[in-house]
C-alpha cells in the first residue's frame, strides 16, 4: 500500500514537471494513446484496404472493382490529415516514435484478418537514404514494421531493399513529379529464394509511386509484392 501512494505520488510528480503532450495539439492529455480525445475525434480512420494501381477501395475480399483483379491492397489505418499529419511529422523528424507501437496496434486490429490471408513471408520497410537514415538515426517505416511483426509474427527483412541514389523527399514535389523523382531508386540486396511473399511498410502512401517502384524492383528479383501496409494515405 505504502509503495503504491508512493508510486502515485512520483507518477504525478512526474506527470507536474514533465506534463505528457498530446501528440496531435501538445495540449496535455494523460490518455495511454499520447492522443487527446478532441483529436481522436478528428481522425478519419479508414476500414477498407485500397488498390494501389488505381486507389479506389476494394472490398472485403481483398479484389479491386475497378481493375477486376486481385492488384495489390493498400492497408492504412487514417486519411493523411490532422492530427495524423502532425503525429507522423513527430514520428519521422523529432525523435518520437512512440506513434508506431500505437499505430501497428490500430492497424493490426483493423486488418488483420485480411493481412492474414496473404499468407506474407516477410514485412519490407521502404528504406530510406542512408545518409538521411543516419542524420535521423532511424527509419520510421523499419520502427513502424518492427511493431507490426511483434503482432502479427511475420518477419522483418531490413536489408533486402535499399536506395541507391538521394531524391528530393517526395512530398515536397508536385504529384506530377513525383514518379520520375523516384525511378531506379532501389536496389535488391538478394535474389528470392522459396520464401518470396512480401508487404511493404511505409509512414504515409499518396500516389503509390514510391511503393510501386519497390515492388518493381522486387519483383525483377523474384519477389512477390502482396500487400502494403501504412500508418496513412493521403487522398
Ligand atoms: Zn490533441
Ligand atoms: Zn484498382
């Protein structure tokens, strides 16, 4: 009983001196999540996988109305807008990655049957430049994909893909541009053996080029691209 009150009591000592943030609005927020419920609120929370090739949303069995095939789905948990925007700019630039135990949990309790049927051999993580990597320190889709496997026990693969050349970061181009700016970025590390069935992991999917110019590269080498999964999608 004594340890407990004293618990409490350096808890909200703490909780005084270093006041936990909303991740969304900084206002304070003592919720698990690091998200305040006015921004919970706001999150447009998507329950449907998209088609990567054309981006309109499949259905439940994982087939693309559009295409008439089974393409590649596009699993994200939220539209790419606030709070979300603002919680993956803190996870990809300012060190806190809190966001990606949160969001694997989220996407994984949204998905998972669906994810389970691709039956994936390993999760891929869409590199980034080394020299970014290093003066960022981490990866964000690699933390966000770590996570994700914790859940789901399928394997990261960290170095099958890497980027061979630095690019202006996509966001920062008109969607027009975008496809170019990625081409013949990525390079595979080894040629698939028998265990060939990969998702791919990213922060934030928009037009797809990004992911598909991967999963071209992948499957030059014998992979097969069955999915991709993302924190969001920005229409
Ligand atoms: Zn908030
Ligand atoms: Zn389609």
């Amino acid at each position: 009983m004594h340890t407990l009150i004293g618990n409490r009591y350096i808890q909200n000592l703490l909780d005084f001196i270093f006041p936990q943030l909303c991740l969304g609005c900084s206002e304070y927020c003592n919720n698990i999540s690091q998200i305040c419920q006015a921004c919970e609120k706001k999150v447009l929370q998507l329950t449907l996988p998209y088609c990567l090739h054309c981006m309109s949303q499949m259905d439940k069995n994982i087939t693309c109305q559009k295409c008439k095939k089974n393409t590649i789905a596009l699993y994200s948990y939220a539209n790419y807008e606030d709070p979300i925007r603002e919680i993956i700019i803190q996870f990809k630039f300012k060190g806190i990655i809190a966001p990606a135990k949160i969001f694997a949990k989220r996407i994984y309790q949204e998905y998972s049957k669906l994810i389970k049927q691709h039956k994936a051999d390993f999760l891929v993580p869409i590199p980034l430049y080394k020299y970014r990597e290093n003066s960022r320190g981490y990866n964000q889709a690699s933390i966000l994909a770590h996570e994700l496997s914790k859940l789901s026990d399928i394997v990261v693969h960290d170095d099958l893909i890497f980027r061979i050349k630095k690019r202006k970061p996509q966001s920062k181009l008109p969607i027009i541009e975008r496809k170019k700016n990625i081409e013949s970025v990525f390079q595979i590390n080894t040629n698939a053996d028998e265990k060939t069935h990969c998702i791919l992991v990213d922060d934030v999917v928009t037009t797809g080029n990004t992911v598909l110019e991967a999963t071209k590269e992948l499957e030059q080498s014998g992979y097969k691209v069955v999915a991709v999964i993302s924190i969001a999608h920005a229409f």
